[in-house]
C-alpha cells in the first residue's frame, strides 16, 4: 500500500510542481505574494559573522513576517560549496521537487557549478517589482565571475578588493601594484597572500596577473591561450622574486583568509585583503583587528564582483524565496545593510533609480573609520575575468609557485 | 594513606589535563582584543556570551536538540547493544568473530565514507533532514560501543546466579530486573554514555544527514571557528564542551560508588 502510494506521490509530484513554476514565471506579483503567504523560507548562508547573523534573524525575518506572513528560518553554514553539494545529492537521488533549501547566498564558482549542472531557478527575476532597480546593463552585475547570469539569481550586494593595514605601525603604506612589490622586497617577511585555491589568495593573484599584463584590456572576453601563456610567465616570475621576502621566506602560506587575518591581527605581517572590505570594519568591532587599522584601494584598480541569492530547481517554497528577494532589493533594505553598525555592505541596486530621500539616506550614511568608502574604490574599478581564466591561473600557481 | 595521596594526585593531574584546553576558550569568549603578545585580553566583553544565549544565534535551541538526539540515540543503542552484547559474550557459535568484525566496523571506517554512502540511500527513503534521520545515522557509529562493553560484561557474567533464581521460583522478569540487571549495570552505565558522547560529538553524519535542517551544536560551533571569530567560538564551545563533562564526572562518580561485579565462578 505505502509502496502504491510513493510510487503515485512520485509521479504526480513534478507535474504538479511544473505548474507552480509556470505560474511563478507568468503570474502576477499578487498571485505570487499570496501563494506565499505562511510559507517558510529555508535561507542557507555564510553563518560566520555574528553581524550579518543579527541582521537577517533579527531585522529581515521580523519584517518578512510582518508585511507578508512569511517564516524567514536562517541556516549558518561554513561554506556555501556544502549547500551546493546538498542541491546536487538531492538532484542524483532524483528529488525534483521539495528539496531541503529554498534560498542561497551564493556568487562565482558555486555558481558556476549549479549553472553546470543545471540546479538554479531561472527566468523569474524579471517578476521581482525590485528588479527596475537593479541596472542589469552594468557587466559586473548581468555576470558573476564571466558566467551570464540570465535570471538565475538576484545581486544582493557589491563588493570591490580592498587592503587593509594597521595605521599605528605603518602610516603610509605603498598604493599601487608596483609600490606593493617594492615595498615587499624591502620589508622582509611583512608580507604573504593565502594560497589558491582561496578565494581572497587567488583574487590577489589576479591583481598580480592583471599588472603583469598591463592592464585588464586584453584578458577581457574568453579565455585565450597563447595570451594566458605570455602574462602567466610574467606573472610567475614576479611572484618567485617576491616569494623570499614573504612570511616565513616564502616556504609555506597561509592556506586561508583566517589564517592571514590571524597573522594580520597579531603583526606578523602588514596588510590583510579582503573581498568585501566592509569585514574590516566589523573585524574591528569584534576586536580581532587593531583599532588603528585603515584600508585601501590601488591607484592600478582593484576587482570588484557582485553577490547574489539564489533559488535551487527543486525548492519547496520558491514563492516565498521570491518575496525575500524582492525585500531584500527593496531600497529600505539595501541601505538598512549598508549602515555601518549593521553590516556597512554595499548596495546591489542603482541609487539613482531610488527615491530622493533613499538618495539622501545613502549619501548621509556614517563611514566607519576602517573601511574605505565603496565610491573612493569604485573610481579604480577592475572586471572580473571570467571562470575559464581564474581556473587557468588557480591551476599555473599551483605548478609553478605552490609547488 | 600514601595510596591515597597518590590516588588523589592522580584525579587531579585527570581533571588538569580535562580542563586544560577549556582555560583559553573560557578567556577567549570574554575577550574584545587580544592579540599577540599580550598575555591577556586588553578588555573583557559580554557580547560573544550574549549573543550565544540570544535567540538569533539559535544556541541554545541546538543545545536542547544536540541533547535529545543525543540522549535518543543512547536508549536506543544500549538496548540493541544488550542482547547483542549477551549473545556475544555468553555464545560460542561460528562466525563469532566475523560478527564481532562488523560490529566494530562502524567505529573503524572513516567517517565520510559512510556518511557519503548514507546520504544518497537517505535521501531516497526521505529520511534526511528530519531528526529521526540523524538519530538513525548517529546509531551506526555509535552502536559498537555499547555493544563491546555489554559483550565483556556478559563474558564474565555467571548465568548460574539466574539459575539460582529460577529455582527458587523467580519469574524471568524477576530475574531479568533482581539479577541480571544489577550485575550489568555498571556495563550498562558506560555503554550508555559513550554512545551519547559518540553522538554529542558527530560533525559530518549531522551534516550531511540533516541537510542543514538538523542543526546540533557542532555545526554551529565549526561555523565560527572556520571564521576566525575566537570570540564566539570561545562561548559556543564552553557551552558545547560543559555538559559533555559533566556527564563523564557523574559517570565517573557513579562507577567508584557501584560494587565491582560478581566474579564468575570456578568450575
């Protein structure tokens, strides 16, 4: 009987679920809000930071509730290549609907992977009434790390490298690629980048790379071999002449961004880096980073990329993830976030599409002393080279620096 | 006398070595700015242990659900372990050995083979991301335990004292409740607690079998250790860490009070 019964479930449960996801992409927003109503949304994240934490328990859900009668149930991971891994389980066991997670903070190569294997929620972005907000014409948000976004996920916020240093012990540190190799050589052992694969190791990587080629221009667009080869020799032997002066001669590196930071915090080595350099600021607060520290931008440009939320195909309550979405870009709560003493992240939506005093409100924001302003990096903006290249570049370290 | 003292020394030198690693964590939770190479932190703060015991955080929630798994799980091995461990440790039959190999597998594989094999046969049966899933999971490790120590109680076991019972009219639940139980109590006891340990402390089985959903101590714990935040780490890891310890003193606390077992007779 129990085996009838699954058998029935597991036919009817997709055609089912094919007609929610049709009328998700078609419907009105209405009818959207309204079958999300009571529904509960499980929010798999980036749980490491008490800050962000608060904000979305705390703030995001009570609202969620309250204007839409939604369960906002926050889910703290270590990583989000775990929650990539669960979506891509459920799918090899065959669970197409009703799956574990409904929302994912996600960006660059965990997005790659669900494009790959064809786990993301598309085409509905377009239904958001936020997404008018959003400037899809600007390349760094229609693509995550080179991978089309093409309605499969929802920038959330922005983010561009930034260095910190602690202005107590060094007051005026050196602000282009070309001074940060100088001044390497000359301070022994006051230097080290975690080593790629890392995320922030292999970021700064690609400042290295991007110097060595002279710019960003001709490593825009696909992966080109025969110039990968001509900038990644460059690019070697500016970090084997490096390697010596760095921590601990160069022998080992950190293999993490706590690793550097750790470093960082306790004056081994002079700078940190950081993606998002609003972490400076809340490093601060949480008295890991000394009180002094300032960061920067180099005058040559840093990277700068976009981090979005993402449904997976077989979320049990898309309806509900879209409703959060749809907050989460709403102007109240984009400059919510980016107060400093909440979280200090940028915004993902353009301010000139918002109302004068949202554009008032952003322009009035307080600076923490620690982070540098988002408009000061901005005027030194570097694109994100696409996947193809990263993995070239992540792959020629590990030959020729990690050996 | 001098026994005494020496035994005394010992349980310190035990409880030493137990606490030692807990000293930073607890300074660590109350810390706001301690870097190297200050030997203390230069400001003390609430505000990790604050928010560990704040709703947002989702500790104390885990701390209640770590335990119940943990104590579920414990029931629900001991007694599969007692007529297991019985038939073990009274029977001579063929392939004894062969079952005692595979009753001790689980403890000897590692970890993320069988949570990887786990996790797709769970999925399938629709049992991941529910509490019973990951009690069921938590089982497997945590099953040769209970199961090894019964199997050595049984072995010097006297079923002559049941006997005995029996001839003087007992009932087998009499038996079972005035004679067998009180001679396998203390085996019991241990057997217990350490598949509670086994299951307070699994990581990957939770993970992987509770999808996130089941959230128990560890993985919030792993959170913020793999971000640096010492501070956090510090006070979920003493409230992690705490009642784990005071389960083994009681333990141990129970085990000086009870009388050693009945010695098997010689035949």
């Amino acid at each position: 009987m129990l085996r009838i019964l699954a058998v029935v479930l597991l036919v009817a449960a997709p055609a089912e679920a094919q007609t929610t996801d049709d009328t998700l992409l078609s419907g009105t927003w209405d009818q959207i809000v309204a079958e999300a109503e009571g529904g509960t949304v499980n929010w798999f994240m980036w749980g490491g930071s008490d800050q962000i934490n608060r904000y979305v328990s705390d703030h995001v859900a009570k609202r969620l509730l309250a204007d839409y009668g939604i369960t906002l149930n926050r889910i703290g991971v270590a990583d989000a290549v775990e929650v990539v891994n669960m979506v891509l389980a459920e799918k090899e066991a065959g669970i197409d609907t009703g799956g574990a997670v409904d929302l994912i903070w996600i960006n660059g190569e965990n997005f790659r992977s669900m494009r790959q294997a064809d786990l993301a929620f598309c085409g509905y972005t377009g239904v958001l009434p936020n997404n008018v907000l959003v400037n899809w014409e600007n390349p760094a948000i229609a693509n995550d790390f080179g991978v089309p976004v093409d309605g499969c996920e929802v920038p959330w916020n922005t983010v561009q490298f930034g260095f910190a240093h602690d202005s107590a012990t060094l007051p005026e540190p050196p602000r282009s690629m070309a001074e940060l190799l100088v001044w390497i050589k000359a301070n022994p052992g006051r230097f080290t980048y975690p080593a790629p694969p890392d995320f922030t190791g292999s970021a700064f990587v690609r400042h290295v790379f991007i110097h060595a080629a002279g710019g960003p221009e001709n490593l825009l667009g696909p992966f080109d071999q025969s110039k990968y080869d001509e900038v990644a020799a460059k690019t070697w032997t500016i970090l084997n002449e490096i390697e010596p002066f760095l921590w601990r001669e160069g022998r080992t590196y950190p293999t993490t961004l706590v690793q550097m930071n750790e470093l960082f915090a306790n004056g081994e080595v002079a700078f940190t880096f950081n993606y998002d350099p609003s972490q400076f600021g809340l490093a601060v607060d949480a008295g890991i980073f000394p009180p002094d520290t300032r960061s920067f931008g180099l005058s040559d440009g840093t990277l700068g990329n976009t981090n979005y939320t993402l449904i997976p195909f077989n979320a049990t309550n898309k309806a509900a993830a879209m409703v959060l979405q749809n907050l989460l870009l709403s102007p109240e709560e984009q400059l919510e976030k980016a107060k400093p003493e909440v979280w200090g992240a940028a915004p993902a939506i353009d301010i000139l599409r918002t109302s004068a005093e949202v554009q008032a409100a952003f322009a009035a924001l307080p600076k923490h002393p620690s982070v540098v302003a988002a408009s000061e990096l901005a005027a030194f903006a570097l694109p994100e080279l696409q996947a193809d290249w990263l993995t070239a570049i992540e792959a020629g370290w590990r030959a020729e620096i990690g050996r | 006398m001098k026994r005494d003292v020496l035994s005394a020394l010992a349980r310190l030198a035990l409880a030493l070595f137990l606490l030692m690693p807990l000293i930073p964590l607890a300074i660590w939770s109350v810390a706001h700015g301690w870097r190297f190479p200050a030997l203390l932190p230069s400001e003390l703060s609430l505000a990790a242990w604050s928010y560990a015991l704040s709703p947002v955080s989702g500790v104390v929630g885990s701390l209640g659900l770590t335990f119940f798994i943990a104590a579920v799980t414990s029931v629900i091995a001991t007694a599969l372990a007692y007529p297991a461990g019985r038939a073990l440790g009274r029977l001579r039959f063929p392939g004894r050995s062969v079952v005692l190999v595979l009753v001790l597998a689980p403890a000897v594989l590692p970890a993320i083979a069988v949570a990887l094999g786990l996790q797709g046969l769970f999925l399938r049966m629709g049992w991941t991301g529910t509490i019973w899933g990951v009690v069921l999971a938590h089982l497997i490790p945590a099953l040769p335990y209970p199961t090894l120590v019964l199997t050595a109680v049984f072995a010097r076991f006297d079923p002559h004292h049941e006997d005995q019972a029996r001839c003087l009219g007992a009932r087998p639940l009499q038996v079972l409740l005035h004679v067998t139980l009180p001679a396998v109590l203390p085996g019991l006891r241990t057997g217990a607690v350490l598949a509670f340990l086994i299951s307070w402390s699994q990581y990957l089985l939770t993970l992987s079998i509770g999808g996130g959903k089941v959230q128990t101590l560890p993985l919030l714990l792993f959170t913020f250790a793999t971000s640096g935040r010492n501070d956090l780490t510090g006070a979920v890891a003493m409230i992690y860490v705490l009642p784990a310890l005071a389960f083994m003193a009681l333990l141990l606390r129970q085990r000086s009070k009870t009388a050693p077992l009945p010695n098997r007779t010689d035949r």
